[in-house]
C-alpha cells in the first residue's frame, strides 16, 4: 500500500523555518489627525503582521533583465524588486499595503497564497535613487 503525505501544512513549515532568516512587517494605509483635526495620510503596522519570518530573495527574473531603470534631469532611478516567501498563510495583505523590509518601505505587486495555505509568495518593488 502507497501512503501519500499531504504536501505544505504545519509539517512543511516546521522544517522549512531555519531558512527564514528576514522578518517583515506588512503596513496599511491609515490616517492620523494633525493639530486642527485634520486627517493626515500615513501608514501603520497591520494587526498581527508585524515581524513575520521571511525569506528574501531577488526580484522576477524577467523584471530586472528589462532593467527598469529612469532618469530625468536632477536624478536617475532604478527600481528594485524582491521576492517575499512569508512561512504561513496571510489572506488578508491586500495590494494597496506596504512591506517595511530592509530599512524602507515597499510597494507590493503580486501576492500569492499557495492552495495549501503553507506559504505566501509577494512580489516587492522600490525605488533605488541614484545621480545623473
């Protein structure tokens, strides 16, 4: 008789975690009242997405050899993409978030939550400044 076992779950994550060497902390859009009780953009950690283990990784492959790179007259720019891999299952990141990762703030351009609800997968972009 063939056993199968199941593939992703608790198991899956439980031998995987060394390699979740990043944490990563998902920030939603919110608003702060300023002194005239004005309401002011701004962002704030969402609720139990704070410090989530993660795995970092390069960018789409396809992505960064278009080398999405733009300059204007006072600067040039490159946009930096990474992979996200989160070690559970997070439905509730929307796209409109941010992923403070690495000292900034990134926007969010794909996510993916595999049909085992082990993992999500999140495509990251960010603007890296740079001089004419």
């Amino acid at each position: 008789m063939i056993r199968s076992a199941a593939i992703g779950g608790t198991s899956l994550q439980n031998s995987l975690a060394g390699f979740f060497t990043s944490s990563v902390t998902i920030m939603r859009a919110t608003n702060t009242l300023n002194e005239y009780g004005e309401p002011v953009p701004s962002w704030a950690p969402l609720l139990e997405h704070i410090d989530l283990d993660a795995m970092v990784a390069g960018g789409d492959v396809s992505v960064r050899m278009k080398r999405q790179e733009f300059r204007t007259s006072a600067i040039s720019a490159e946009m930096l993409y990474r992979r996200v891999l989160l070690n559970g299952s997070y439905p509730q990141i929307d796209h409109a978030d941010r992923v403070q990762w690495d000292g900034r703030d990134w926007a969010i351009i794909s996510i993916v939550n595999d049909v085992s609800n082990t993992f999500t997968e999140i495509l990251i972009e960010s603007i890296e400044p740079g001089n004419v």
